[in-house]
C-alpha cells in the first residue's frame, strides 16, 4: 500500500487496516475516549425528550446496512429505564426493513437530533422487536396503540459535537435549496418505474397517504 504522504491526483489509495488508518488521523483524546458513558444519564434523557427525529441504522446476517428515518412528537421514544429505550414503529410502506434485520441481527446504532441543536446523540445497543408488552399503551398517538416497537437495550452512549452541522448549514434556511428546484416525489417514482400517471396525480396520492396513515 503506497503512504498516506503520497499526493498523486491520478490515484487511488485505500486503506485497509485501523494502523494506516490512525497514521492519516491520529490518535482520540482521552475525554473522546471516556465520553461512552453507556447509559442513559439525565442528559441524554432530556435530549431523547426533545427529539422529534432519530435514525436507526440496522444491518443484516449478510453484512449490508440499512438507515430508517423514524418521526414521533418530541417524547414519543419512550425511555425505560438508564438502559432501555423503546421506538414505536408505526405505520409505513411494509417493507420492514429496519426489522427484518433486527430479528435476525439486534446490534443497532440511534442517532437522535434535536431541530436546532448542532450536537445530536449517539446510542448503540442490541434491540428487539415486540409486539405485545406493559408499555404499548404508552406508545399510542391519537387512540392507536403500535402494532410493534423496538426495544433497544443500550451498550453506548454519547455526545457527538456540532462540527456536522456547522459545516452542512442543516439549520440555516437561508442555505437550503429552493423547493422548485429539486423534483417532488411523484415525478421520481413516474420516472423510475415508468408509471403512466401525471406526477401531480401521484403526489396527491402520496400526501393523501401520509396525512391519513401517519398512526
């Protein structure tokens, strides 16, 4: 493998160990190494409580990943215990992916975000999938109890800094993009799959089942 050092624009170099990894890094200091604390202390409680939004970031017994976006009122994760979380799933387009590969592989990683808030939280653990438990009923929205949640027992957890944010400008709406600019969600699909109906038809359709089957 040619060093890390070597600059020629016209090549790739990969690196395929953590040593030549830690040679172009550096080595994390020991606050970064020690701010795992590995459970759910009263910060990250009051965080998990004014999120609206976590991504969960599952994997399969094959080795290939997948990232669910998952939306609830600011308290809709439900927080057990210093160790146990819950997600209410609700309901979706049925591909269950996130599930599928839990049930099969529990190791999954939480990212939560607060809207404003440049530092987000990290919590990995091992996670279930339930479908009947004490605490359903605490997971309801508008009279409806989730058909599943994922339980989440927490093996990390920890802060990550704002430099993400910062540098993407995610909160700043005055560098988002023009909404006219980029395509709605009706024209990808008729493109992509070659449907025959307007886009307009289609994105009507989409809105109508996200506002009448978000619980």
């Amino acid at each position: 493998m040619a060093s890390p050092d070597t600059h020629d624009p016209g090549r790739i170099v990969t690196i395929t160990s953590e040593e030549g990894l830690r040679r172009v890094t550096g080595e994390p200091s020991e606050a970064v190494l020690r701010k795992d604390i590995g459970r759910l202390d009263e910060h990250a409680r009051t965080f998990i409580g004014a999120s609206p939004f976590v991504l969960l970031a599952t994997s399969g017994p094959d080795g290939t990943c997948d990232v669910s976006p998952r939306g609830e009122e600011a308290g809709g994760v439900l927080v057990l215990d210093e160790h146990t979380l819950v997600i209410p799933d609700r309901p979706g387009n049925r591909r269950i992916d996130s599930l599928r590969n839990i049930v099969v592989n529990p190791n999954v990683g939480l990212l939560f975000m607060v809207p404003g808030t440049e530092e987000t939280l990290r919590v990995n653990g091992r996670a279930q999938v339930v479908s009947q438990a004490p605490y359903m009923e605490r997971l309801s929205v508008r009279g409806k109890v989730p058909a599943l949640a994922i339980s989440v027992e927490v093996r990390e957890c920890f802060f990550h800094c704002s430099k993400a944010f910062r540098r993407s400008s995610l909160w700043r709406p005055e560098r988002w993009p023009a909404r006219e600019s980029l395509p709605t969600l009706g024209q990808i699909m008729k493109d992509q799959l070659s449907l025959d109906a307007p886009a307009e038809l289609i994105d009507e359709d989409l809105n109508a089942a996200a506002r009448d089957t978000l619980y």
